[in-house]
C-alpha cells in the first residue's frame, strides 16, 4: 500500500476534527448554542462561525490567491447547512491544490504581522483552531450538565 502524502493525511485528519466538531455542535440544545455559560467567552455559535471563516479565508487564499478575513455569520435558527456548504466549498477545492502550493512560503497575506510560513502551516493552524474551539465546547456542554460526545470517536 502507498503511503499517503502529506496533503491526503492532512485532509484525512481534518475530515475526522470536523465530523467531531459537528457533533460537538449537533449536543448544544437550539437555546444553548448562541449563549455563553462562562462569562466574557464567546458562544459556541460564535466559535463555529470563527472556525467556518478561518477555514473559508485560508482555503480560498490557497486555492486561489483571494485572502480576506471576513468572518461570515452563520443563521443562528439553523447554522448547520451554511457550515457544511464551507466545508464543500472546500472539498471542491482541495483536489486542485498542489503540493507544491502547499509547500510555499509567503509573508503574511492578511497584514496581521505574522512572520512568513507555507501554505500548510496555514492550514495546519486551521485545524489547531478548530481543536481549540472544540475543547472549548466540551467545557461548555459539561457547565450545561450535558456529557459530550467521546473525543476519541471519529466516526
């Protein structure tokens, strides 16, 4: 069997973080994903909107060299389809970025003064992101009395 690239792994364990990530999400009653148990810390709603936007500005600007850091705002009545047409927005354009691509390295694109790193590692950040807000929904959903999904479960 092959060994997979970088750029497949990477994928592979992306799709697993977000598939959890979803869960995470889909355990909030409707009530609870746009309100904060922890004062001064923003809502779940909000961590997932944070997520959907980094991963929208990164993917776009390494795909197709578009980088902005707007943050979109997810419906809050139903945030779910609008999260999940990021993700396929995504997909469409994982296939057509190359390794190479993902290996060059270029100042900050958003002017926020980060010193200059790949494309992966921008990417690599993306999913830190997400892990991080991840955990912080499972503190959320234990403060609410809810026992979250199993962190190892990726399904």
């Amino acid at each position: 069997m092959a060994e997979l690239s970088w750029k497949d792994r990477f994928w592979t364990d992306w799709e697993s973080n977000r598939r959890l990530t979803v869960e995470v999400g889909r355990a909030f009653p409707a009530e609870a994903l746009w309100a904060t148990p922890v004062p001064a810390m923003r809502s779940f709603g909000k961590l997932l909107e944070e997520i959907a936007g980094i991963e929208h500005a990164l993917v776009a600007g390494v795909a197709h060299d578009r980088w902005s850091a707007a943050l979109p705002e997810l419906p809050h009545a139903d945030p779910w389809p609008a999260f999940a047409a990021v993700r396929e927005e995504t997909s469409r354009d994982w296939a057509g970025i190359s390794v190479a691509r993902l290996a060059e390295v270029t100042p900050d694109p958003f002017g926020w003064g980060l010193p200059p790193q790949s494309m992966a590692d921008r990417l690599q950040y993306a999913l830190e992101n997400e892990i991080h807000h991840r955990a912080q929904g499972y503190v959320y959903l234990r403060l609410l009395g809810i026992e979250p999904p199993p962190f190892w479960k990726r399904s």
